[in-house]
C-alpha cells in the first residue's frame, strides 16, 4: 500500500524561510504543491522576501503560504504555531550562521542554535510531527583525509562553535531516534552555497562585511569594496588557492524538495552531502565572476585563514540513487545568477 501523501495534503514548516537558502526552498515547495509555513524572526533577513517569493511563484501557490515573525526558542509561539496548522513536516534552517562571530560569542552560538532545535523537536513531539529536514554542513567533516567526501567519510572535530553546533544537533536528532524509531529525519550536509534566483528577485543579502568568498566578489563586482582577499595562494590545489564544492542556491532547494518526497512514509536517520561533486579554487571563482560581470576583478594575495582547509568536494551519488536528485548548475551559471541578483539589488533587499 502507498501511504505516500500528495503534495497537496502536506504543510511543511520551515524555520528560517526567510533566509538565503530558505527563501530559495520555500520556492520551490510552493511549486511542487506543498503549503508551506514560514518561522523566522528576521534577525538576519528581510520581511521583503516574502514579496519576492510571491511574485516568483505567482499568486495561486503563494495562498498556500503563511508567514509567523517568531524565534524558534519561543516555545509558546512555536506550540500556537503547531496548534493553528496541520504541520506535517519541518525543514530547519533556522540558526545564527557567522564563522568568525561564533568563535567571538560562543555563549550565543550554543544557546541559540541547540536550544531552538531542542525546542522544536519538543513541540514537535508534541504534535506528533516526527518528519524533519535540517540544515547541516560539510563543515562536520573537518579537514578530510580523503576527497571526495560520502556520507560515510568521519566526521571530524569543527573549528569553530558554530561547527560544533551543526555537528552536535546531527547529533541529537540522531539520539532522537533511537529513543523513538517513528521519527524520520534527513541531515542534509551542505558543501558552498552561492548564486541566487535567476529571476533576480532572490539573493544572498549579507549584514556587513561579507565572510564568505562569493558575497564579496560581488561586492567588488559592484563597486562597494575595492579588492577581493585571497586567503592562502601556497595550498597544495591547482593553483595553491582553497577548492571548495560550490553548489548553487536552486539546486540547494531542489534537493530539500527531493528529500521531502524520498523521506515521506519513511522513518530513520539518513544523511546525504549535497554538493556538484566538482572542485573549484578561489581563483577559478573570481574568473568566472569576472566573465560574468564583464571586468577582470582585482584582488590581492593574503596570508591563509585561520580554520580554512585545503580542500573539499563531495561525492553525490548517494542522493542520485536514493532521491534522484543531482545538481544542474555549473560555476558560470552560480555567478551569473549571483551578479545577476547584486547588480539589480547592490544593497539586498533594502536598496
Ligand atoms: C564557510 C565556513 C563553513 C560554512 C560555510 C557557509 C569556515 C572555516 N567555514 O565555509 O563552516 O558552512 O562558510 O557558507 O569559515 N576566501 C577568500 N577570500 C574571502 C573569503 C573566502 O579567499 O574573502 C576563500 C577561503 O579561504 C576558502 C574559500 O574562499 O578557500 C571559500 O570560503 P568561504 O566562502 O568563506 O566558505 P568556507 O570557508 O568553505
């Protein structure tokens, strides 16, 4: 017997919707047919996305959507919530994201991101919703060993806190359900998330100087900044610059979707790494971006960053085989998308 249920008959939750990746998965949830339902207390996004998000799916499938300003530590909000939607399932995103910041406010870090979790997973439990999707990291592998990266690769001590929590919430909604095998959850593990919505509504809006490599070549493509860092040119890569396993926004959102269909009726812990399986360096991004925005990008070399490693890529097959999902865009089309989305919007959603 099919106990699958049609899109139609499921409202996921997803905590964090307004967000970079979150936003680009409410998306494409609305088009497959799913209500979905937005927490976020927008800390670190803006209500304009939601805007946005109406006007790419268009006006029928955006009915289907409802959005709550909440922290997801607020049990109470998050139990009227669960009280006044059939919530079927939760993809969490939710969570305070900056490396370096983490490292500076650990306090923070711990509190933030393990006690929303635990308090979702309380209220959930609560509501016998035992279906969720969390927002993991390739960062739980550490430096590896060996590339590319499976599922089965170890994983290693973070660098940093907010490493650990990723690391730690695995952990726990693993613990999870070994204490109630009903519960169905999928790690996602995350390799480098850029480019944005090719409609150009949709985009990475970072507070500040940008920590991540793409945000600021596009604020150098733009004219906010003068130069991009390089950190490290003596790696042992192609070009002695960092590798990273870039995977575009979409394809990021596609897979939730795909997992969401695979994990419905199901029940267990299942990983999967969520990558192109392709290698870039710094140096091949700032290339690409450059034919992108049609200017060659000035940069200068710096010394390596604290807590950087080397290389990673992932090895995707598992999710091909299992989800029949693989990622569809390639470097030129993440930096098209994204220079495309900083040139129509050189402040984000503000400007
Ligand atoms: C970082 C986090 C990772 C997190 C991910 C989210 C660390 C150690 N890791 O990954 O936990 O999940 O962001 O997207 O911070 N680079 C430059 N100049 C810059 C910025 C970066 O040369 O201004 C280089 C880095 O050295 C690295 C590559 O670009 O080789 C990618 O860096 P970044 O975009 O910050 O991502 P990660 O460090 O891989």
């Amino acid at each position: 017997m099919d106990t699958a249920a049609t899109t139609q008959e499921q409202c996921v939750l997803v905590t964090g919707g307004a967000g970079f990746i979150g936003s680009h998965t409410v998306v494409e949830l609305l088009k497959d047919g799913y209500s979905v339902v937005i927490v976020d207390d927008l800390s670190n996004a803006s209500e304009k996305v939601l805007d946005r998000i109406d006007t790419i799916v268009g006006e029928e499938a955006a009915k289907n959507l409802s959005f709550y300003r909440a922290d997801v530590c607020d049990k109470e909000a998050l139990a009227y919530i669960f009280d006044n939607n059939t919530i079927t399932s939760v993809i969490h995103f939710a969570g305070y994201k900056a490396v370096g910041e983490s490292v500076a406010k650990p306090i923070e870090y711990y509190t933030n991101n393990l006690a929303s979790t635990l308090t979702l997973v309380d209220v959930m439990r609560e509501h016998g919703c035992k279906s969720i999707i969390f927002s993991s990291s390739a960062t739980v592998y550490g430096d590896p060993d060996v590339l590319p990266l499976t599922e089965a690769s170890p994983k290693k001590n973070a660098t940093n806190p907010y490493g650990w929590t990723k690391w730690m919430i695995e952990q726990i909604l693993t613990d999870l359900h070994s204490s109630d095998p009903e519960w169905n959850v999928v790690l996602l593990r995350y390799f480098n998330p850029i480019g944005a919505h090719p409609s150009g509504l949709m985009g990475e809006d970072p507070k500040g100087i940008p920590n991540n490599l793409v945000p600021y070549v596009a604020q150098v493509a733009v004219g906010k900044r003068d130069a991009i860092h390089v950190y490290g040119n003596d790696y042992d890569t192609h070009d002695g610059t960092g590798v990273r396993d870039y995977i575009h926004v979409c394809d990021l959102a596609s897979g939730h979707a795909a997992a969401l269909k695979w994990m419905d009726g199901r029940s267990g812990v299942e990983i999967f790494n969520l990558g192109t399986g392709k290698g870039s360096s710094v140096l091949d991004v700032i290339t690409s971006f450059s034919a992108a925005c049609g200017k060659e990008l000035p940069y200068v070399m710096e010394p390596r960053r604290a807590g950087d490693v080397t290389a990673n890529y992932a090895n995707c097959i598992k999710a091909k085989e299992l989800m029949g999902w693989e990622a569809q865009f390639n470097l030129d089309d993440m930096c098209r998308d994204s220079w495309n989305w900083q040139s129509n919007n050189p402040n984000g959603y503000e400007g």
